[in-house]
C-alpha cells in the first residue's frame, strides 16, 4: 500500500489530551509536506483532533480560543452565518456573501471562498493548523493575514469506529459516529455522521427563542490504492444548518449624557468628512435635540436606556421581545479528488480537485425589539433578509521533489466562483413601506502559477524562495429596487448593470532559517502577500455603477518577521515579532446600513509567544500572549490613527490540566482553559459604541479514559462564570445590536470506540 503525504501526517499525530503529554509530536503538512511542527520556519500553531473533543470545541472558530494572535466570532452569532476570522489584526468584516476574506480557510487541501461555510462543526477530524503571516506563495491569494485548514480523518486499513452521545444545557442533544476500514485489498472507506440540536440561549417573549440550533453533517470518504506508487482519495460532504437567530440585544446608540459631538448623525456639512462617512446613522436624521422623540434610531432623550420607547425591563441581555422569527438555513456540498504520484526518481505529483457549493437563506430581525415606530403598525419593522447561492471549481497540480543541494515545490492553480446574492432592508417610514434590496452575481477566475525552493547552504542553514503569480478576472451583475416613490430615482432605479475588472498581481517569499542545535530553529524573513480587489454592493444603490465608484483595488501587504522556536527539557517555547506594511489595504466601513471596502494606509507591529510545559507525573500548561499596535489612515474619509478592527492590542490564552492515572490503567484528567482579549474596534471609524469591552472567558472539563481506550466520559463547562462577552456589535441607523458569546453552558459526553 502506498502511504500518501496526507496519511503519513495523520498516523504520527499526537493522542488526546487524556491520554498523552502535550509534548509528544505533532506533524502537519503546512508546507505542503509533512513535518514535525518544531520543524517548519513559520509562526504556526496546530490542534488534534482528540484535544478539540476534550476541550468541548464543536465549531471550527473555538480553535481561537487557544491561540494567539487570533480572533474568531460569527458576525451574528447564529449558526451556519458568516464566520470571521482575524489573524494579527488582519481581517475582513464585510457581511456580503461575494467577498473574500484575507484569512484564507482550507478544507482538506482546498480554498473556502465564502466565510458563510467556515464556521463549520468541526467532528471526525484529525487536527486544525492555524498559519500566521502572509502565505501567498503556497496557498495564494486571500491568505494576507494567514489561514486556517481543517484536516480530516483518513480511511484506515484496520476497522475501527466510534459512537459519540452529547448532552447538555439548553436541550442540547448530540450525536456522532464513525466508522472506517478496509473495503478490498487495496480500497479503504470512511464514513463520519454528526447531528446537533439545541433550544436556544436568546429568550424572546414573544415568539421562537433565539439563537437554537439544528445541524446535520456527513462525511464520507474513498481511498483507492491504485499501486505501489500513487492512490486516490475521494472526499464527499454535506451539511445542513437550520438555526433560530437573526436576534441581538439592542441598545440605544446615544443619550442625555452622550456628548453632542458623538451622538451627531451626519448633520453637518458633507464636507465634513468625519461625519459623512460615520457609522452613526443613516439618511442623515438628527437625534441631537432634547425634545424626548424619537428620530430615527435614537434613544428617548429623558432615558438612555430606552430605545424606541422600548424598556427591555429587566437588562437580560440574553432576553427580548422579538417580533419577528429570524434565522439561518444554509446547506453546503463538496466533492472532492486528492492523487498522489510518487516517481521512480523521488518526484511527487499531486493533484486536488474540488467543486463545492452552499446555499443561505438568513432573516433578522435588526432592531431585536418589538416596537412599530418605523411600522405601519402591522407589519415587523427594521427588519433584514438575505441569501445566497453559490458554485466553486477549483484545481490544483503540483510537483514536488528533493535532492542533496535542494528541496522544491512548483504547481499550477486555477479557481471558478459564481456567486449569487441578495439583501433586503425593511423600514415602514416616511408614510410609506420602505423595501430597498439589491441583487448581485459576482462572478470570479482566477489563474496561478507559483514555485518555491528550500536551498542548503549548509548543514544547518536553509535559504527559501518563492513567487506566485495571480491573475484575477471579476464580474458583478447587480440590480437595486425600492418602492419609496416609484419612479422618483430616489434610489437605483432598477437597472441592470454590469462592472468587471481584471487584476495581475504577485506575492513572493525570502527567508533563511537556522538550525542552531537539535532543539533551536531560528527564521528571518520578508513575505508579500495579496488580496484580490472587489466590488462594494451597496445596499441603497446610491452610488453610481462603475468601476470608479463601488471598485477597490487589490491589497498589497508586505510582512518582516523573526522567529524562533525551541525546546529546553520539558518546557516548549516559539516565538515570533513582525511589521506589516500595507499598500491599498482594504479597511472596512460601516455606514447606515452597508459595509463597504475602501482602499486605506495601514501598518501594524507585533509578536506573539506560547510555552509548553509538560512534567512527568501528569501536568501539562499551556499559555499563549499576543501584542499587537495597528494603525490605519484615511483622510478623505476622516480616518487618523484608528486601530484595525477585530485587532486587540493585548490577548492571553492559557489551559491547565492534570491527568491521573488509576489502578486498573485508567485515566482521568481534569482541564481548566482561559482566553482574555482585551477592547477591540468592530469599524474602522470608530467609536464607543462600536468597540467591545474587554473579557475573559473560562472553560472546564474532566475526562475519563478506559484502560483499553474503549470508553470515554467528559464533562464540560464553558463560560464558567457566566461572562457577558460581546463578540461583535454593529451600530444600525442610530440604535447598536450586539452580539455575545453564548451564556455558561454545561455539556456531557460519552463515546464508545470500538
């Protein structure tokens, strides 16, 4: 049987926490190649599988949690929604379905375009590899910040399976099985199930509660051993998401006490920049006069804590009066093709081909309130709607091979996106219904050709090199509708229109690393990374449709940093700082109602450090600190020195366990983690209300392992104290919906292996 790149990686990964030193080995195959995790000169860090389940991760963004430099949150806190992912303060936060993000996301090997299907459950797989820093040349564009890649469990020529049972608060109610082995001498099958269901953490008191969740997923997986010397490996995935959501808790944007200078909703002049361009409010309504009305959004003068003349009553922010059931059905599928050649001369060819597609239908209910001030008094007011379909190609050749003077990777690489999309606002105002909604495909291609080479100067010291180069062709068919007063041009008046744009851009790497002993490996290094420019849709249609007016240009970001990783005894330390400079860096507004991506100045300086501790009678500690100080520019749009968003300047993360070891064998451990960010922005105009606080949360969990690893019993606990941590928050028309990190939430498992 051949052993492929990809298997050979998943049989030296380290056990679960429960059953082995944090120490033991990790291999992962962020090169292209497998390699011990020590081994490989970048800022890297890597989760098995088996930690996850013990850590009671269940969706791809809790691998944050754990990591530093690294902030994750879905950006309604539903379900199934788009997950965002920032890695050293780099990020995209635009909520439209047709952008890209710079944290590339992979899936066994292949691109993820969309954020809507990475905040996937993450069951049945073998480890997650988080890369920090621009990886252009081998994973190409939109990985400026870095990227995520989720690992599957392979087929194993043994039969082997499990059946997993989760319950916990909130009727949780989980189940999980696998089950994997020979089908033929040389064919090998997977198959992996997972179902999750929960009643919701959002009271509404006046309908569904909010914020449940029902997810069905399956895997399956082929590995054909064609000979000696190649195998193929078939990869096919479903996934359906039905969630309650699309609810916030809602908090008045300005008050009494609110200064007059920051409670402004863009009355002023238009040339003044600062306030054109606020998030602040929408068409420009003024709520600065003490007259006790409402305006827009705005809270009743006499009582900030009103909104819309609303009083939530008893300050649960995990409880409202809803009148409108919001959520998020989403369905995604893929097929995947991996072929592995290995050549008499020591050559290797593989090939991965993947078509991918996802359907979303979310509905929200924008002000998470029940009043009918924006209302014609019957129907639901302030409410958003939004879908997408979307089909990806793409394919992937690379040969790879090694000699006594070199080590080398070359390939070729094309992707197809079609993506279609819509979004709907609802307001019942000036005397009328008010339904802007804007239809957008954007259509995607893109074309590679990329190379690197490890070149040894010496027995110790290795210089890299690597370029790609990308060439981008994009498309955006939109169209707005309103029925404000028909015919007027208020808004678009509903014409088709056609934009496109075509991109050649380049990013490269060079770097020396340094073996400096057996346990010490130091790195240096300059790398370019490249995002791809775009297209802003915006949701009134009040720009004009051309390229010079809803375009942004691709952004270049070139990054210096040093790094160092290394081993005394029992205790691990990796470490790294770096400077990143931005060209066109595409910072995120939100204005009224709409994101948008304009082209700004940006840098950022930074580093991060994790330690290991692992002692021989049961103890292992892990901590992880990231600084950061970002700064980005804009003056035509009155942006001076403001921090990128999603960019904390301080975050801790640190675990503690302790595992013991019983007469008969068995094994029990108990865990306890933490992760503290410090206040980070959610805009790039930036202000109170659009910043979260600071906060730490806590997890905890025991475990239990049978002396013959055939039964495991855990029990876990996250949020322990009950933190109010908001994750992300948007400022709408003058009122701030929040989004918050699920309450306290216990939770046990049992799984049988067999």
């Amino acid at each position: 049987m051949k052993k492929s790149l990809i298997a050979a990686a998943v049989s030296l990964a380290i056990p679960g926490l429960a059953h082995a030193s944090m120490l033991e080995e990790v291999v992962v195959t962020a090169q292209k190649r497998a390699q011990n995790i020590q081994d490989v000169a970048l800022s890297i860090t890597a989760f098995t599988g088996d930690q996850m389940e013990a850590l009671g991760w269940k969706t791809s963004l809790d691998v944050a949690a754990q990591t530093p430099g690294v902030v994750a949150t879905p950006n309604t806190g539903d379900p199934g929604n788009l997950a965002l992912f920032s890695i050293r303060g780099v990020s995209q936060l635009d909520f439209a379905e047709g952008q890209e993000a710079p944290i590339a996301i992979y899936r066994d090997e292949v691109y993820i375009s969309s954020p809507g299907t990475s905040g996937v459950p993450t069951y049945d797989i073998d480890r997650i590899e988080v890369l920090r820093g621009p990886q252009g040349t081998l994973y190409g564009r939109n990985s400026t910040g870095g990227l995520v890649h989720f690992v599957s469990k392979r087929p194993t020529e043994e039969l082997e399976g499990s059946i997993s049972l989760t319950f916990g608060e909130y009727g949780q109610q989980g189940v999980s099985g696998v089950l994997s082995g020979p089908l033929t001498d040389t064919t090998q099958g997977r198959l992996a199930v997972y179902s999750n269901k929960d009643d919701g953490y959002m009271e509404n008191r006046a309908g569904k509660d909010g914020r449940a969740d029902d997810t069905l997923s399956a895997r399956g997986m082929l590995n054909f051993d064609i000979n000696e010397s190649s195998s193929l490996l078939l990869i096919g995935q479903h996934t359906e998401i039905d969630a309650t959501g699309g609810v916030f808790n809602s908090v008045a944007s300005s008050g009494p006490d609110t200064a007059i200078a920051d409670r402004r909703f863009c009355t002023t002049a238009p040339e003044d920049a600062a306030c054109r361009y606020s998030s602040y409010g929408i068409f420009g309504f003024d709520d600065t006069v003490d007259d006790g009305q409402v305006n827009f959004g705005g809270a009743f003068e006499g009582d900030p804590d009103r909104l819309a003349g609303i009083d939530d009553g008893d300050g649960d922010v995990f409880a409202g009066a809803f009148d409108f059931d919001g959520g998020v059905d989403r369905s995604s599928s893929s097929m995947t093709a991996i072929y592995e050649k290995t050549f008499e001369s020591g050559m290797s060819l593989t090939s991965v081909t993947d078509y991918t597609t996802s359907e979303k239908d979310y509905r929200e209910d924008t002000d998470s309130t029940n009043s009918t001030y924006l209302n014609d008094g019957v129907t639901q007011h302030a409410t958003y709607e939004a879908g997408a379909d979307i089909d990806q190609f793409s394919q992937e050749l690379r040969l790879s091979g090694e000699n006594d003077a070199m080590r080398w990777i070359a390939g070729l690489y094309y992707l197809d996106i079609e993506n279609s999309y819509y979004g709907s606002f609802k307001f019942a105002a000036f005397g009328s219904p008010f339904l802007p909604r804007f239809d957008a495909k954007n259509t995607t291609e893109t074309f590679s050709a990329f190379g690197q080479v490890d070149y040894f100067l010496s027995d110790n010291l290795t210089l890299t090199a690597g370029a790609r180069w990308i060439k981008d062709d994009k498309e955006l068919d939109q169209q707005f509708t309103e029925d404000a007063v028909p015919g007027s041009g208020f808004l678009n008046d509903g014409t088709k229109h056609t934009i496109s744009r075509t991109d050649d851009e380049w990013s490269g790497k060079i770097q020396l690393d340094w073996q400096s002993t057996d346990t010490t490996l130091v790195y240096a290094g300059i790398n370019r990374g490249v995002k791809g420019g775009g297209f802003n849709t915006d949701t009134y249609g009040a720009q004009p449709p051309t390229l010079e007016a809803i375009g942004y240009d691709p952004e270049v970001l070139t990054a210096y940093e040093i790094g160092v990783k290394t081993e005394f005894g029992n205790l691990r330390l990796n470490g790294s700082v770096y400077f990143y400079d931005y060209s066109d860096y595409q910072a995120f507004f939100f204005q009224g109602t709409t994101s948008l991506l304009i082209n700004s100045e940006a840098e950022s300086l930074g580093g991060e450090l994790e330690a290991i501790y692992s002692t021989d009678n049961g103890w292992d500690m892990l901590f992880g600190i990231s600084l950061q100080d970002t700064e980005v520019n804009n003056k035509e749009y009155g942006v001076d020195d403001q921090n990128a968003p999603l960019a904390p300047e301080l975050s801790l993360n640190g675990m503690i366990r302790k595992t013991w070891s019983l007469s008969r064998g068995d094994l029990v451990s108990a865990t306890v983690s933490a992760n503290y960010l410090d206040e980070r922005s959610f805009n790039t105009i930036q202000s109170e209300i659009t910043t979260g606080d600071s906060y730490t949360l806590v997890n905890a969990g025991v475990q239990y392992v049978s002396s013959n690893e055939r039964w495991e019993v855990g029990l876990n606990v996250n949020n322990l104290t009950d933190e109010e941590a908001q994750t992300y928050g948007y400022d709408i028309a003058g009122f701030t919906i929040q989004v918050l990190a699920p309450p306290r939430w216990a939770s046990a498992n049992i799984k049988f292996n067999f």
